[in-house]
C-alpha cells in the first residue's frame, strides 16, 4: 500500500514518515524504497514501550490476515485476530486524519469489523468498508480483500468513500502482464537491473519435472491424477472434491488467481505458468 499513497501515478505525492513491522527482512525492503524511520519489533511492544510515534496525515496497514483466513482451520482462537486494535491505537496516538486498512474479505462480515468500526466512532472517525476486487482496479489477478477507510468526521462529513472499479469491464490478463517476459534464468537473484533480477528458477526433480508435463493449459491436479496417476501424492487420490486450484496452470486469457506467499510451490495453488513446465517466478508472482 505504500508504493500506491507515494507514487504519483496513484494516491501519489504522500511521504513516508515511520513504519513498523517485526520481520526485519521486510523492514528492511521497505526502508530501502521508501525511506523514513522504521522499527523492526512487535506492534504491542512497541505501543507498550512508550517510544515517541512521529505526527502522520495518514495511517495505512494491513493486520495479520491468518486469523481470518478461510485457510486457518483454528481462526476462530486465533490470537492475531485482536491485532487490529494495535493498529488503531497507532492510528490515534499519531493524530492521522484518516487511516486505511487491508484484510482478506472474510473480515467484512467477521464480529470484529463491528468492533473496529464502533472503536473508531468512538475516536471521531467514520468508517466506510467493503470488499474489493484487484482485477476491478487493473491488477492482473483475481484478489478480493475487505479494505477499511476511516476519516476524521469533522475534517469528512461524509467519510472518504472507496472507490470506484475502473476495470471492472476488462479485466487485464496473465498474458497482459507476463506475456513478454524472456524465459528465467537460474536459480537465484540475478546481477542486473529490476525487473529480471527477479526473473529466475528453481532446479525441479525429475519427478517434479513429469508432473508437470502431465498438466495440461487451464489444468490441474485432476489432469494429473488421470494422465499421470502413479505420480499423484497419497493425500491428493483420497481427496476426491474441492483443491481445483492445486498444482493448477495459470490461464493466459484471464487474471491469475490470488497469489499466495509460497506461490513457487505449485502444491500449494494454480501456481503453473501457463505453458511452460515450471512455477512462476518471483518477477513474474510480482
């Protein structure tokens, strides 16, 4: 979300003051492109510490979305469902005129988008939510995620309202985005400018390597199973329904699905390129 608030081509023209986050390998990726104070701790220990938050316009972030995700099977007791409540108390302490929050759609219709919402009435803001799609605003990939605005109600009488879909009549295709890429090369990241630094491989097994030609464009673990069924792993062949989007090709004529953090696992979802016998790489994830 920072690159969209200090990009001119988007929100544009905001500049970052402070972020915070406790994975230092993010930290330190975000400091490199956007400058500005960052803290690589927990947000709790951070707010109990009592170190200084600098004066922002604007609050943008996006708490732990596991705690809600359709793919946690134990959500329900998941701690990091709370997290929300660190993140406003931020919002606050900065005096921020209005804040943005990303999470996966579940949240929307989730107990604690009413407690979110009252919590910010209560400190003068008025919140406006829902649930967006990427592909509706140009991004190449179908990615549904509920977004809050919030704004001060004295300085937006009426709230901040979401916006507007601008693509929601063509969406942009994997071949739009990727389709000119060169094949990757090697195996790690490469010595030369972005964006094909980012544009290598991995070394799959022999066995990996028959599993994919046994899926054909559009496939997935099904086509696997029936072309290739002594290369099915066990818990696939009792798994008789659902999983469609498992060891599945992307599709050149339409967006790619919601890509996940371990997307060049193709196990793990419609990972394939869309012809090619390999995952996606990183530039092309990205």
């Amino acid at each position: 979300m920072t690159l969209g608030f200090t990009d001119s081509r988007f929100c544009g023209d905001f500049s970052c003051v402070f972020s915070l986050d406790f994975d230092h390998a993010a930290m330190l990726t975000h400091s490199a492109n956007f400058g500005g104070t960052h803290v690589v701790m927990d947000i709790e220990q951070f707010l109990l510490s009592g170190s200084p938050l600098p004066a922002a316009d604007v609050v943008i972030g996006g708490p732990p979305c596991q705690g809600f995700s359709l793919l946690n099977k134990d959500r329900s007791g998941d701690p990091r469902r709370a997290l929300w409540e660190p993140f406003l108390e931020v919002v606050f302490r900065s005096g921020a005129s209005v804040f943005v929050m990303e999470n996966v759609a579940e949240l929307l219709r989730s107990p604690e988008m009413a407690e979110i919402n009252s919590r910010a009435e209560q400190n003068g803001f008025l919140l406006h939510a829902a649930v967006l799609n990427a592909a509706d605003y140009g991004a190449p990939q179908v990615r549904k995620r509920t977004v809050s605005i919030g704004a001060k109600a004295d300085l937006f009488p009426f709230g901040i309202p979401l916006p507007d879909p601008t693509h929601s009549g063509r969406w942009r295709t994997v071949r739009e985005a990727i389709g000119d890429l060169p094949e990757p090369v090697g195996t790690g990241i490469r010595d030369e400018p972005p964006p094909l630094d980012l544009h290598f491989g991995r070394n799959p097994t022999a066995m990996s390597l028959e599993r994919y030609r046994a899926v054909p464009p559009g496939g997935n673990r099904f086509d696997l199973q029936n072309n290739a069924p002594h290369l099915l792993p066990e818990c696939w062949r009792k798994k008789t329904s659902g999983g469609t989007d498992l060891f599945g090709r992307l599709w050149w004529d339409r967006p790619s699905v919601t890509i996940r953090t371990e997307f060049f696992k193709p196990e793990k979802g419609r990972y394939l390129h869309p012809e090619d016998h390999r995952p996606i790489t990183h530039r092309e994830a990205a």
